[in-house]
C-alpha cells in the first residue's frame, strides 16, 4: 500500500476545520485517581495508595468528540447524562473544547462515570456509576428528533459510539442509519454486543477482533484471511458497506466490497489500549468526511492509534500529535 504523505499532511493543516461531525452515544466521565502504593492496610489484605493526582476526561462517545475536537473539526455531541456533579464536569469539558453540547439531554439516571484508581502504571480498581437499561421511548425520540435537524442544517458524517450503556438501542440506531441515508450523510459505527442488526446498512463500522468474535458462531484467529472472511460474511449479513477492524498488535484490516487493505501497526511499547478505538473511529471518519479515500483514511487512523496506546489512561489526540507521527512515519508499501 502506497500513501502520499504530502497530501495527508496538506489535509491535516488545512482541511480538518471544515468538516462537521456530530458524535451520538454513550456519553461518559473517565475519572481516575492517580497515586502511590506504600503498603498493604491492617484493615484487609489491599493495597494502601497514597493518592497524588486526580484527572477528569471524557469517556465513550465524549471522547470520540474530544479527539475530533482537538484535530479541529467543528464537533457536536448527543448522547444522555443525568443531573449530577459528573455532569458538569462532562459539560465543562465540552465548553473548554468547543464541542457543539446542544444535543446533551438530562434523565433521571446518573452521568455514566468510570473512576479509576491507578497505582503507578497499573489499574488497581475501577467503580462504574451508570444505569445501563435502553432509553425510555420518550428521550429516544427527543435524541433523533435532534440527529435530524442536525442533519437538515448540514453535517458531514455521524458517528454512532455505542459502548453497551442504553443510549444506541436498536429503534435508535435504525432510525439515525435511515435518516443518514436519506440525507446522503455517511454514518460509522463503533459497535457493542451480540446484535449487529442495528446497525444494517451502515456505510462503515470499526470492530476490533473480540468483538468481531462475539457474533460468530466460530470464533476466528487474528489472521489475515479469517478476518476478511468474518468481515465478508458481515458485510453480507447485515448490508454493511465497509469494514475497518482494529487487530491489535497485527494493525489494521480495511474490507470493501471490491478491495482490502492490510495496514501494519507502528512498532512500540503498548503502556493502555482504552480510548484506542475512539480515536480510529474519529480519525477514520474525519478524513472521509472531509474527502480523503477510506484507505488513506484508514492509514491515518493507525498512526493515531499509535499515539494513544503508548499513552496511560483515556487519550485524545492532538492536530499537532498527527503531524508529528505522520512525519516520522516512513511510507508503507
């Protein structure tokens, strides 16, 4: 495969901050709490740490916007939150990155939130504060209502960040597909669970290989061939148009109905994969929102990922990490 790196570094200076990309999903709090591990408590055989950093980031379909937004693109989010103290951090964050909020609606359930303590580099405990059961009819209608309005006042892609949490059920992921369609808008799904019916006629879709695997009878290898297969057989089940699967150490598969791409991962130490695969759904959607070919939207999105793995913790990517690691990367053939 043969990329010319002029041109993705003239999009990336240049062309970013004309797309527009509306995120919907699960919106999320990524809290964690950073420390020092100095001995075991007299209480209970656990680790004692001293803590001495807190962080706020935004998590799920959130941080698919953060990334967007830090590249430059004029983003919008919708998704659900509840009333509650994680919200406002969430709504803060939003504000202090320009992300477009209108599309945030409040339910009685609480702000989906992930806390996380880290001691040293390793995860110690996580506590997740959600309520994961499908959203009411009523906040349903209100969140595609807003998808098409957005659509009618112009966007250039969706994306639909579903993680399991009850905003991506399946009347409403049908519906934002449908009216993507009709409106020639091109929708990317980061897919959740066993029931991929939701999301047919999607135009892409970014699994990674665990989840690929969750809805095969037979679970497949990380292999070349097995996962055109699995995408193939997908594609045809479901009337997906497009197929990116992330693979780890093995890098990147783009399966299209006349062609495939095999995209090697850059080399490195991997310090935490979480954020990873926002980060390709938002690169991999930006670049074809804003005209380049899904294969160079593709071997963009693999450099970005390289740049949040060897990050700890829930990562975005900057317009200025991607010039970067574009620049040092040398052209794949």
């Amino acid at each position: 495969m043969t990329v010319n790196k002029e041109k993705l570094m003239q999009f990336v200076l240049n062309d970013i901050s004309k797309t527009r990309i509306l995120v919907v999903g699960d919106v999320m709090l990524d809290r964690y709490y950073y420390g020092e591990v100095t001995r075991i408590s007299p209480e209970a055989p656990v680790p004692i740490t001293h803590i001495t950093k807190i962080t706020d980031t935004m998590g799920g379909a959130a941080n698919v916007a953060h990334n967007l937004a830090l590249l430059g693109c004029q983003t919008s989010i919708a998704g659900f939150v509840g009333d509650d103290f994680h919200c406002q951090t969430l709504l803060d964050k939003f504000i202090s990155r320009g992300i477009d909020y209108k599309g945030i609606i409040y339910r009685q359930e609480p702000t989906t939130t992930k806390l996380r303590v880290i001691g040293g580099h390793q995860q110690m405990l996580r506590l997740d504060f959600e309520d994961t059961a499908p959203v009411a009819s009523l906040y349903a209608n209100r969140l595609v209502d807003f998808v098409e309005q957005s659509l009618a006042a112009g966007l250039d892609a969706v994306i639909l960040s579903d993680y399991g949490k009850g905003a991506c059920t399946e009347d409403v992921c049908s519906r934002i597909i449908e009216a993507c369609t009709n409106s020639e808008v091109p929708v990317f799904v980061d897919p959740k669970g066993r029931d991929w019916s939701k999301y047919t006629n999607a135009d892409y879709i970014t699994p990674n290989v665990k989840e690929i695997n969750e809805i095969l009878e037979k679970p497949i290898k990380n292999r070349d061939e097995a996962i055109v297969q699995a995408a193939t057989y997908i594609m045809r089940k479901y009337q997906i148009k497009n197929i990116l699967a992330t693979r780890s150490e093995a890098g990147m598969s783009l399966v299209q109905p006349d062609q495939v791409y095999h995209i090697p991962t850059k080399a490195q130490e991997v310090f935490d994969v979480s954020g990873a695969g926002d980060t390709v759904i938002a690169v991999f959607a930006l670049c074809i929102a804003g005209g380049l070919r899904p294969m160079e939207a593709a071997y963009l999105s693999n450099l970005a990922a390289s740049v949040v793995i060897g990050k700890l913790g829930t990562y975005a990517v900057s317009n200025t990490e991607l010039q970067q690691v574009l620049q040092g990367k040398s052209e794949e053939k």
